[in-house]
C-alpha cells in the first residue's frame, strides 16, 4: 500500500506552551487520524544552527535531538501539516512515499 513516511526534528526538550514538543505532536497526530508514531532519541547530531549535540555528561540538559516519525496517507499528511502550520512552530520535517504493509 502507497503511504507517506513523515519525520520531524526536534530536541528532546523543546515545548509547545508548557509541554514536551514531541508529546503534543503525538497527541495532535491522534487528533486527526493518525494512527500510530515514534519518537527517537538520538546520540548525536546538528542541526540549522550548527550546534553539536551529543549524549555526553554536559548534554544532560536536554538538547540531544528526537526525531518524531509517522506513517500516514496522503490526506492524513496534508490535513496534519495544515493543523501544525496553524501553530507557527517552525520545525523542520521531511516526507516521501514509502509502500508499507503488514506481513
């Protein structure tokens, strides 16, 4: 089955009023349909601003990057990135068509 893979980058400590920014993106993605997503720490990374992150003893603090991901159809996306744009978060995303299934 055609489907879109939708990922979105983010540091674990980012907020969208007073809660974790990839909590709310999760909660919003139900709202509308989707059914099911992840979140991933990851160990090192950087991004826009050039900055390194890694998961070492001074990282602690909460800027390590998460990487949040869905697998949606079509509509799903558009009707998930129009609700988001509402909210002017500026975070980065990607999505491209991947086929998924269950064997």
């Amino acid at each position: 089955m055609q489907s879109i893979y939708l990922k979105f980058y983010l540091t674990e400590k980012q907020k969208h009023g007073n809660q974790l920014l990839y909590e709310w993106l999760l909660e919003q993605a139900k709202r509308v349909g989707i059914s099911g997503g992840t979140v991933f720490r990851s160990i090192a990374g950087f991004g826009r601003h050039g900055s390194l992150h890694s998961e070492t003893f001074i990282e602690l603090g909460g800027e390590l990057p998460v990487q949040v991901e869905f697998i949606l159809e079509q509509r799903q996306l558009e009707e998930f990135i129009a609700t988001l744009g509402a909210y002017k978060l500026n975070i980065r995303y990607v999505s491209y068509p991947v086929t998924a299934g269950v064997a």
